[in-house]
C-alpha cells in the first residue's frame, strides 16, 4: 500500500511524527536518485505526499469494475462445480453491489464458509452446502462493512 509507505507529512506535534516526515524525507531523496522502475499501489490516492505524486512519471487509475466485469469475477470466484442454490443469480449480484474485485473475492469465499457453516445439504452428498443468495447476501455486506462503504440496498 502506498499510501502508507509514501503518505502525506503532517505538522509536528511530537516525536512520531518528526521520525515520519524524515522517514518520507529520506524516501523522497531516495526515489529521486533510482534508476528503476518503482510500481506503487494505492486506493487511497488523496493520501499520497504531494512531493511524491511531483515525481511520478505516470499515474494510472484503475477505475472499479462495471456489472459485467463483476459478473464475470463472480463466476470466476464462483465456478461452475460450486453448490449453488437455485435463488442465486450472479448477474443480479453484480447489478446490486457496486464493489471491487477483492471485495468479490472476500465475498464469495466468505459465503461458502457460511454455507458449509449453515448445515443444509447440498447436490455434493454430505459435508457439502448449498451457497444461498442469503449467504451471498450476508458476506456482502460484511464486506461493505468491514470497508467502511454504503451498501445500496
């Protein structure tokens, strides 16, 4: 995360964060005098230290995924041999919540964890659950929680 190595320097008020200014100081001078290639991520950009954003060559933003590249994340993190009930529709999903990739993923493996959690028996014969939309739903929101985020519905 970049944001925490290249963050922004803030006003002194005790012996913290004079070390941090000196530290994004020092990685300033640093960053300036290699030669290389230096790919930092972040998504929190309005955090990064102006001095830092001065000298990148390039900043790509990587806009969040539209529906129908969340669908095809869902399937991805979903795959067909998957005990799905017959309530879920991943394109509704993807329609419904506007989220990242990770949070796709979290969502996804945190539903199956809720399903073999939950006991009903699935198609797989036993140990294995079927994934609700219920299940589904729960670990969105969880995600939208945990990320701090408005859920829209």
């Amino acid at each position: 995360e970049a944001d925490a190595l290249v963050g922004k320097r803030t006003d002194v008020g005790d012996a913290h964060d004079r070390y941090a200014n000196i530290e994004t100081a020092f990685l300033l001078s640093r960053l300036e005098r290699y030669d290389g290639i230096a790919v930092l991520a972040t998504n929190l950009r309005q955090n990064l230290d102006a001095a830092f954003l001065r000298r990148f060559e390039y900043i790509i933003d990587f806009p969040e995924p539209g529906t129908a590249e969340r669908a095809a994340i869902w399937r991805r993190h979903i795959p067909a041999s998957a005990p799905l009930a017959g309530d879920v529709d991943l394109q509704a999903l993807a329609e419904q919540y506007p989220i990242p990739g990770a949070l796709i993923r979290n969502a996804a493996l945190s539903a199956a964890f809720l399903a073999a959690a939950d006991g009903a028996p699935g198609p797989g014969g036993a140990g294995c659950r079927n994934i609700t939309r219920v299940h589904l739903r729960r670990a969105v929101l969880a995600e939208y929680e945990k990320a701090g985020r408005a859920c829209p519905v």
